[in-house]
C-alpha cells in the first residue's frame, strides 16, 4: 500500500491509499509511482483536500487536446478482482460547460501488457474501464465511457441510457466515485456508484462479460487525457480536483465522512 498522509490505516485487502492529508502539502505527487504532465496540462498538489484531508490534486487542460496531467498507481500483478474509490470536483467545468463536445478521460483501469487487436478496437485500448467527465450542457456535467467486453459491439460496454453514470450528472463540490471490475469469461462485471454508499445498489452495472483476455487491472490512472479540443478550447482553464484515491480487491470503499 502507499500512503500520502501522515498517518492512517489503510483497508484490510488494500492495494493502494493515496489520500492527501495530514502537514504540509507536498511540491509534487510522489506518493503515486509516476505522474505525467504534457502538451501544456498542469498538475498540483493545492491546499484544502476533501473529506477532512488537508491536500489534493489539482489538474487542468491546457490550451491542447493532447494535454496530459495524470497520477498512475502501478500493481505488480494483474488484480482479477478490483475496486477502487476517489473524490473528484468538477465544480468548474460545471460551471463553464456549454456543450457536449467537452469531454476529457479522467480514469483509466488497465492492463498495459494486454492490449486490444486493432481489429477489434482500432485504438488498442488496454483499458478494462475508462472513464470521461463528458458536458450534458449549459452547467451540467456527467460521466461517460465503457467496460471491456468482448461480446459487446467494439469490445466495449458503454455506459448506457437509464439511471445509470452515461446520464448521472455530477454536482457542484466533492463527488464520490467507486468502481468495481471482475475478469471473467463470462462472469466478469463491472459496477459503479456515484455519489451512494449502498453497495448493493450501484448506479450502473454490467455483468455475465467476457473480459478474462485482460486478465486483470495492473495500471490504474487519475488526471486528464484524450481530451476533445472543444474542451481544450473553452474548459483547459477549469481546474479539476481529486482526493481519496484508495483500491481494493474484494470489499466495498465508500465514502470517507468529513
């Protein structure tokens, strides 16, 4: 496990806590096994974090869609059971949003050593989730993307219609996002709750998939990538924040009270 507070206790079955808590704030990331910053996108560590913590990560766009500013978490092995937890606030991109072009990649669970036949996705994603902040409009953003599976069209389960992340938006101020991602062939799945402490009723959720090729999530990432240059455009300015990254492989996270 690794810990950017000073002092705490991370989950039984942990795999990773990078909460920014507890003295000063640090210059740089270091908790996490690398960041990347390209193309004129920005990160920091910035001052007041969420659910008690004194820190947290501050990321923009830049003027660029091939901007990049993220966080990895890097596992020795593919983990064929995953959770993992943050709190993001987009208040910011909220605010500004005015079109649904705007979207950026803001998490990535992934298995760089599996990547995807082009024939089946042209980009070779070696994503088993991937998920954007996506504008819903004048002041509204959601989240969007897909779950590996090999037996939807593209290899990919999108986020769908109905009460599910593709249309839940988030709010002003801290969100808390949990996902799950199961390997199987067959039997894999995928959750995700947003903003909800129920376990057993996630906001979205795809089950009976095959995904088992990936084998397991071995690389999980947290900032901006892919962005469209429409968001680039008219949201590189907006700063977005995270805090309360933790990962696990078999129980459920939740969120942290303040």
């Amino acid at each position: 496990m690794k810990h950017l507070k000073k002092a705490g206790v991370c989950a039984l079955m942990g795999l990773s806590f990078n909460a920014l808590a507890g003295g000063t704030c640090p210059v740089t990331p270091d908790a996490w096994d690398t960041n990347n910053t390209v193309n004129g996108a920005s990160l920091a560590i910035t001052d007041v974090g969420a659910a008690g913590t004194d820190c947290k990560l501050t990321i923009t766009q830049g003027p660029n869609n091939n901007g990049i500013a993220t966080v990895r978490d890097d596992m020795p092995t593919a983990e064929s059971s995953y959770r993992a937890r943050f709190y993001i606030d987009a208040t910011e991109m909220i605010n500004g949003a005015t079109a649904p072009q705007e979207r950026f990649k803001a998490f990535v669970a992934g298995n760089p050593d599996n990547t995807i036949d082009p024939s089946i996705d042209p980009r070779a994603r070696p994503a088993l989730m991937q998920m954007f902040l996506v504008s819903s409009g004048t002041n509204a953003v959601r989240l969007g993307g897909f779950c590996r599976d090999f037996d939807s069209n593209g290899a990919r389960a999108r986020f769908g219609d109905g009460p599910n992340p593709g249309t839940v938006a988030l709010t002003t101020g801290w969100n808390v996002v949990e996902v799950q991602v199961v390997v199987g062939a067959g039997d894999g799945l995928c959750r995700i709750w947003v903003n909800n402490d129920v376990e057993g009723s996630p906001n979205w959720e795809i089950t009976n998939i095959d995904n088992a090729a990936m084998e397991g999530v071995k690389r999980a990432n947290i900032g901006t990538t892919g962005a469209t240059q429409v968001y680039a455009t008219n949201l590189g300015t907006a700063e977005i924040h995270f805090d309360e990254f933790e990962s696990r492989r078999q129980t459920f996270i939740g969120s942290n009270a303040p």
